[in-house]
C-alpha cells in the first residue's frame, strides 16, 4: 500500500488491471490441482460424505463441493446416510462412473410429526408439559367437560357453582 499513494484498497482491487497488478485469485494450476489430487485418491480409497471428505483431507467443504462440481461426471452416489440431527441424508459419494443410488423419499408428515414429538420429549421436558396440558383442556372442551363461561354472564350472574 505504501507504493500506492493516495490511493485506497478498494480503488487500487478495482483498477488493478489497468495499473498492471498481477491477479489476486489463485489459478486452477496452482494448489487447487494438489488438492484435486487429495480429493480424488481420498474417494478412491473410501467412499464418504462431502462434510467426511472435506475432514479426511484437511480441506475446506467448499473446496471438496468445487471438486465434485467439477468432476461430477467420473463420481456417482453410492448411498444416502442420515444426519446426526434433522435435515436432507447426505450422499455418500465414490468415485467411478456407475448409476446413482435411488433417492430416499421425503418424510411424511405423521413421520416429521412423530419426530418432533419424540425430539421434544427427549431434550424439552418443560415444552412437553406445556404441549401436554394444553391437549388436556382441549379435550376436556371437546368431550365437554370443560365449559368456559362467558364472561359477562359470569359478570352478572357470578362464578358457576
């Protein structure tokens, strides 16, 4: 910057090319080729995950998903592995040319439903409480059990004895 005088970052990163500035983006030829090399002897080893790769390698999961872009061709999905927590399985992916494994189908929703609930009772026993009463009433009114008085009538006529 000291070179540059009276002249900001933002000035000298958008007239760069005029001034004669080499490129700051590093080239497909530089470390991300090594890194593709990283990449692709990992999946030939054993098949992974884009989140499992990316650690395998020390890599960036954005630098394994820019692999896979590139090279989806000569890669296939060998499976669909669950998520520690909710979400999309994630692909298992391997490298060769074969078909991809079938889609699992999305989660009905008496199926998400279940799993909230299951979810909720695990780690929020407070939240179950609250769900759990104001099932109660609802079916106390439901049933009539429950009849809620109309407050002016209760005004003129007091409490329900």
């Amino acid at each position: 910057m000291e070179y540059f005088d009276n002249r900001t970052e933002k000035a000298l990163s958008s007239r760069a090319r005029e001034i004669g500035l080499p490129p700051r983006r590093k080239t497909v030829g530089s470390s991300f080729g090594r890194s593709n090399d990283r990449i692709r002897a990992e999946l030939q080893k054993e098949p992974g995950t884009l989140e499992e790769i990316a650690k395998r390698v020390s890599l960036s999961n954005s630098t394994v998903q820019r692999f896979m872009k590139q090279f989806r061709a000569e890669m296939h999905i060998r499976a669909y592995r669950p998520r520690n927590g909710a979400g999309y399985r994630a692909a298992v992916w391997a490298w060769g040319v074969r078909k991809d494994a079938k889609r699992p189908e999305a989660m009905t929703k008496k199926e998400a439903g279940a799993r909230y609930y299951r979810n909720v009772k695990l780690h929020r026993p407070d939240m179950m409480a609250r769900i759990l009463a104001r099932h109660k009433i609802r079916y106390a009114e439901k049933v009539g059990k429950l009849v809620r008085r109309d407050p002016l009538t209760a005004a003129f006529y007091g409490e329900a004895a």
